[in-house]
C-alpha cells in the first residue's frame, strides 16, 4: 500500500497530482500556499493536501481558535446557527427542547475543546465535493491523521444519505459518530423534472426579464459579487457565522475554472449571482448566492439564478447539491429534501473527550434529527 502524505506550503510543489485532482488544485491551492485569512477574515487555520495514491483531498486543522465560521468550526454551528433557531420560535416545548440542545451542545463543544479538529476534505465552503474512492481509504487516511495529530478530533462534513450511504456505513464501522448537521436539498435531472409547472414559469421569466444574464465565462465585478454575497450571508443572515469572503477570493476561483458563475444584470449593475463547484464526478455542490434586497421581490433575482443552473444540469445530466434553506421554492421544482450529516472520530482521545462526543452526538440525534428529518 502506498504510503500517505501530508503537503504544507512548503512542499506543495513536489505534489504529484493525479489527473481527476485537477479541480481540488485549482480550489484549494492558494489556502495552502498562503492561508484563509487573505480570502475569508473569520477563518484561521492551517491547510494542507493529504495524498492517499491517487486521492487527494483538502485538509484543515483548526486548534481552538475562537471565532472562526462554521464551516470549520462545530461550536460556530451549535452556538451561533442553533441559537437563531430557538430566538425565532414561539414559546413552547418545541422552542425548549432546541434551547436545551443549543446550550448543552454549546456547553459540551467547550468543554471537550472540539475546535480542536482536523477536517478531512473540507473546502472552507458549506458544502465540499466528497470525492468517488474516499470510502476505499477512509481508514488508513484516519488512522495516518491521527497519528499526525493525537490531540484532535477527525472530521468529516457533507456527507448525505442519498450519495454517500456506502462511506458513512464504513465509517459507523471504525468507530465515528454521525451527528445530523441541517436539511438538504438534492436535485436529479430527469424528462419529469423538465416538464415541471414551476421550472416551465421560471424559464418563462428569463424570456421576459429586462436583466442581462451573464455568459458564466465573462469577467465579472468581483467587487459586487463579494458584496452580494456579503448582504445575503452575512447581514440577512448574519447569525449563521458564513465566511466573510472578499473580492478576491471570487475572482481567483471564477477566473481559474474552480467555481462556475452566473449573474445577472441591468444597466450595466450586477444585482444577482449564483456559483457553484463543478467536480469531475459526482453532484454539482451550491454554496454560493447572492443579489441586492433592495430590488423589487417581483423581479425574481433568485428565481432567476436558481433556473439558470438547474437548466444547466438538465442539459449535462448532472445532479445538484441545493445545500440548505427555501425549502418549498426547491422542492416545487423537484428537489428532495435529505439530511446531511457530520462526521467526528475521537476513539484515540482521552476518555473525557469520548465521553463528551457521545453524549453530543446523543443529543443531536434526540432533539435535532426529529426537526430537520
């Protein structure tokens, strides 16, 4: 068995890449050489690509580090995102039970220091490709990082019961815990998902829209992508903790081929964007949207972006992660809600920390599994 290998920025170079990794280099390359921070101001970590013969896949370790989004941190998700839920519910058993769960788990995630992980294939985003052979090497990848780092959690996120039935029962198998995270929405091309009533009035708009949609390969403002996707992400929703992602960062993913973009745009102003990761196998991942509040709602700017890249996976035949959130505008047009999971091993911690994750995992299967299954 070829041997396993860790590539930091100072020898990312001597990586051999296989040819189906392309899409991973172009994404991840620069956190690598350089760091999240100059692309995502709420993100401090230490990237690196984990080799496994011909897998290659983006690692992250987080040492407790505070305030980081919660795309690499689980105390980011419990404290922050959980919380929001409980403050908007009616009062009531429902909105206790979550209160409960917000606060133990917030409690729990202090407590057993579970920032203290290493993300396995973790693209900084809300949702990361899982790539075809990950379940072929999920174990001697496990047992390399936590050798490589004794004192952390082993972390693995965006995994989903319709794509990954087979890497989850093997990791059930060497001992991880799988805590439900959030609802998700999977789309599958199909003839009855192109005669659907919702998709045909969609497709209506874009023939009737005063807006320009943008060819996905033009040079965009960059600057009012970031923007966009700041209003939406981070003011709109500003409780979830999403990453900060600044100019640059859009600019150096679209302009290298790593995400696939489309906007739209009116008077030479972009007022609407959608983006997505195109792997080389496997779903379209989503975690990217964004437009301008202050339009009129009846001009459909989501709407708009939403058609353009479900038409353009009906065209390749390519399935679609939606990730999370408008549930039923999904839904009415085909998607399937499904649950995504995290998954966290913590067998070669002490026993404290084990114990912890247990009683974590309980309560995420208790309280949240109900509410979002």
């Amino acid at each position: 068995m070829e041997p396993i290998a860790l590539f930091d920025r100072d020898t990312v170079d001597r990586l051999d890449w296989p040819p189906d990794a392309e899409a991973t280099r172009r994404f991840f390359l620069d956190f690598v050489k350089h760091g999240p921070r100059p692309y995502a101001a709420n993100i401090d970590a230490d990237c690196y690509f984990l080799q496994a013969a011909d897998v290659v896949l983006p690692v992250v370790v987080t040492d407790g580090r505070g305030g980081n989004s919660w795309v690499c941190s689980q105390t980011g998700y419990y404290i922050g995102t959980l919380g929001h839920y409980v403050g908007q519910m009616d009062p009531g058993m429902r909105r206790q039970a979550f209160h409960t769960l917000q606060k133990g788990a917030g409690s729990v995630c202090g407590w057993i220091d579970i920032d203290r992980s290493v993300f396995i294939n973790n693209w900084l985003v809300s949702t990361s490709p899982i790539p075809p052979r990950l379940d072929a090497r999920i174990d001697e990848i496990t047992a390399f990082l936590c050798g490589r780092f004794p004192d952390h959690y082993i972390v693995l996120k965006s995994i989903n019961g319709i794509e990954h039935n087979t890497l989850m029962a093997r990791l059930r198998e060497i001992g991880f815990r799988i805590l439900p995270f959030r609802s998700i929405y999977f789309y599958r091309p199909s003839e009855q998902a192109k005669r659907n009533r919702h998709m045909r009035k969609d497709t209506g708009l874009l023939g009737r829209t005063a807006y320009r949609q943008l060819d996905t390969r033009e040079r965009y403002d960059y600057t009012r992508v970031a923007d966009l996707f700041r209003r939406i992400y981070l003011q709109k929703y500003a409780f979830t903790g999403h990453p900060e992602f600044c100019a640059d960062y859009f600019e150096r993913l679209h302009q290298s081929g790593a995400i696939t973009l489309w906007g739209f745009a009116k008077n030479g102003r972009l007022d609407a964007f959608l983006a997505a990761i195109e792997p080389p196998s496997g779903s379209l991942q989503v975690p990217y949207m964004g437009y301008d509040p202050t339009v009129p709602r009846q001009e459909g700017l989501y709407r708009m972006c939403a058609t353009a890249v479900l038409r353009y996976a009906l065209e390749r035949g390519r399935s679609i992660n939606l990730s999370s959130g408008v549930g039923d505008f999904k839904v009415f047009r085909g998607a399937v809600p499904t649950v995504e999971y995290v998954a966290i091993y913590g067998e070669h911690l002490r026993h404290r920390r084990r114990a912890a994750l247990k009683m974590l995992s309980w309560l995420s299967r208790q309280v949240l599994l109900p509410e979002i299954d």
